[in-house]
C-alpha cells in the first residue's frame, strides 16, 4: 500500500534527528502507521486521519500525551504521508518568508529579516528526496543524478530551487522563497515601510501612463513582490503577457492576462525565454512582463519595449543602479555581437525608469532609489535622480529609519505623461 505519491511503500523511518519533545513518539506512530497501512488496499484521506486518530489514542494510554499536543502531532503525521512533511507546516507559516533544507539534517527559516535553525529535521535522506520529487513532478521537472539542479515552483507561486548529490556534496539542498498567499498591494508596502506615498504614486502615474519600468536589486531584495504591487496599476482594459522562468508573478485581478513560462528540455523540446518573447509579439500584447532576464534574452525584451509595447516591465539582479545597466550590456553581448555603443543606445531607448530595490542589515526591503535612464553619451548611459531613499538612524529593535527624497528637478522625459493626458499628475 502506497502512502505518499512518490510510491513508496513500506520503508522504515530512521532517526528524525529534530529534538523536540515528543519526536520518539512521532517515530513510534510512523512506523506503527506503515505496518497497518500495508495490510490496507485502498487508504484515503479520511481512513489515513482514521487510523492516525487510533494510533495515538492507543499511545496515549501508555504515554504521557497532552492533549494539546495531540492535534500539531495528528497533522505532522498526516504530512508525513501525504505532502510534504515538516515542509507543509513551514509553509503554511505566514511568518516565514525562506526555507533553506542544506541535507536531510539541517532545516534553516527566515522569519522578519532573521534566519533561525529548527530543531526537527526530516526522517531520512531517502525522505527528503521523496518530497523533492513530488515538488518538482508538480510542474513537469525532472531532477536526479543526471540533471542535479532544477527551479521550480508551489502551486502557492513559492519558488523552488534544488541541487542534489553529487553536485551538493553534504546531501539534497533544498531552497524556498515563499510568496503571500495573496498579492502584495502597494498600500502595504507603504504600511510596511518599504515605499513612501509619494514615491508610489509617482511610480503609479508612470505605469498608467506606459512608462518602460526595470527593477533591479539583489537576491531577496523583493523585486518580485515590488513588481507584483506595481502591475497592479495597469488599466482593466489592457493586454497583459506575462514571461517567466518559474511562474511567480500573480496578476490575478487582470482580465486579458496570458501567461506564459519556460520549459526545459533539449533544442527540439525546451522553450526559453528569448522563444517565448518572440511568440508574444505576435500576441497582440499591450504590455509585455518578463519575470527576471538573466541572458541573451535581454536583447528581444530591449526589442519589444522598442518597438511599440510601451508600459512593459521586467527585473534583474544587480548591486545598484549603474550596475544593472552594465549587466544589461553584458546580457546583449551573450546573444548579439553589437558595437556597445549601439547596446547602450538600445538600452536607454527601451527603459524609461529604473527602480533599484535593496534588502537591509535590519531584514526590511526597501526602495533605494528610482531613476530615469537618459541619453547614453561617451558609452556611458546618464541617470537621472528622482527619488533616494536617506537613513537617519535606528528605530525601535534595530530598525532603520529613514525618508525617501525628491532629487534634482524631477522627471525630464515627459512626453509620455502628455501622451496619456497625465501631464498634471506629477
């Protein structure tokens, strides 16, 4: 009889290693579980929950078993079995925003800015590469010896990313940035800090007026989460596509919105980005969102934000500003051999406004600086200053404090906002 949807049958549980009262009993049930799934047929959900139910009732005679602990125990078993183990408790944990699993042993959360160690750990390697396979057939991904790293996604829009022995030489690594269960607004941001009002209604009028928007930030700086709360400015009325590697992007409140991601696999089967742009412009899109451009497929989103698809938006990683356009360079270069004053001409045609995220040595993301992307002259492309983020010191528990500044004269690309009969709004 198979419990979990990997197929494993019968396999007895190891060590969990987690030190938490109550873990050698968990052990106990799990085995006395198995065996008396086995005998079974056909085990449901409901005869799963039933026979959990009377194996802790049967324990709890010769144990001492609070009854509040009776409950988070039922469900840690029932997890155990049928999704994904300690990770289903850690995923419905709003307060988490990273799970980081380095081997079977070693689980790592991050809760406000803050990266902690759990006590528990899964059962066995064996166990932990049971749940990672049940991630990844989720979305039609493989991973194994052969191909030992895979991206992947949560049907919650969490990103998942794997690396597996022998390329992890201490066991499975298993890395999960979580996403809120609802999309982040743009009111929240400002509630949290990460944005001031003025700067966010700046950047509203921008996109209702089909400003060419880029965020840039480095690795957890919140560049989707940002991205997510400003596409929720486009117009009801519009044409909305959406490219991505991993599907994260949750634009659900918008009516014409296809979306569309990656599929892996060799020249005649994968789909890469750089495809899937093409196939867009042939799509009648009003707007085009590229999730992240890591490559050569920077050139083809120059190209469509060039060529009359006006209000798009994309993300990339880089320390500042002047970086993620040197990066944008060097993206270009992978896929076309361009003279970079031409790339840099090409650049600073497509982007309008460039956003630069970046995550605190409090834990807080925050908006560092908005810029509008000028003229390129002497291989160098001009920024423009409009908004900084200034920190003044440190608040109540460490917090940054700070104030976001208007620079210099403002906004000097205006033709856009008259277009849109938005000239009044800033």
């Amino acid at each position: 009889m198979s419990l979990s949807r990997t197929g494993q049958t019968g396999r007895t549980p190891g060590n969990t290693g987690g030190g938490t009262a109550g873990s050698g009993l968990e052990e106990i049930c799990r085995r006395e579980i198995l065996q008396r799934a086995a005998q079974e047929k056909e085990l449901g959900d409901d005869r799963l929950y039933q026979m959990i139910d009377q194996v802790l009732s049967e324990k709890a005679k010769s144990c001492y078993l609070p009854f509040s602990a009776r409950g988070p125990l039922r469900q840690r078993l029932f997890n155990a079995f049928r999704r994904l183990d300690i990770l289903q408790e850690l995923l419905e944990d709003d307060s988490i925003t990273e799970i980081m699993v380095n081997g079977h042993r070693d689980i790592f959360v991050e809760r406000a800015g803050r990266v902690v160690r759990l006590e528990r750990a899964f059962e066995s390697r064996q166990k932990l590469e049971d749940v990672i396979q049940q991630i990844v057939a989720r979305v039609n991904r493989v991973v194994n010896e052969s191909s030992p790293m895979v991206d992947a996604r949560l049907p919650d829009g969490s990103r998942v990313n794997v690396v597996l022995p022998p390329v992890a030489l201490g066991g499975p690594v298993l890395t999960i940035r979580k996403f809120s269960r609802s999309p982040v607004t743009m009111k929240q941001l400002i509630d949290w800090g990460s944005i001031s009002a003025e700067t966010a209604e700046f950047l509203k009028t921008l996109v209702r007026a089909r400003y060419n928007i880029f965020i840039s930030g480095g690795t957890g700086s919140g560049k989707t989460t940002f991205l997510n709360a400003l596409s929720q400015f486009i117009p009801d009325e519009e044409r909305v596509i959406t490219i991505e590697d991993s599907a994260e992007l949750q634009l659900l409140d918008q009516p014409d919105l296809v979306r569309m991601e990656t599929r892996t696999g060799n020249a005649e089967t994968g789909v890469t980005i750089r495809q899937l742009i093409r196939c867009s412009l042939r799509m009648n899109p009003d707007r085009i969102i590229v999730g992240e451009v890591r490559g050569e497929e920077a050139l083809d989103m120059l190209q469509a934000m060039n060529t009359g698809h006006d209000g798009s938006l994309s993300t990339g990683h880089a320390n500042s500003p002047s970086d993620m356009l040197m990066r944008l360079a060097t993206m270009v270069l992978m896929g076309a051999d361009l003279p970079l004053a031409a790339i840099n001409n090409q650049i600073a045609s497509a982007i309008d406004i460039l956003v630069h995220l970046g995550k605190l040595r409090d834990g807080s993301r925050k908006v560092l600086s908005v810029m509008e992307v000028g003229s390129s002259e002497n291989k160098t492309i001009r920024l423009n200053p409009l908004y900084e983020f200034e920190e003044v010191g440190a608040g109540p528990e460490g917090r940054i404090q700070g104030r976001w500044k208007k620079m210099g004269s403002g906004l000097v690309g205006i033709h856009k906002l008259a277009m849109a009969g938005l000239s009044d709004s800033i």
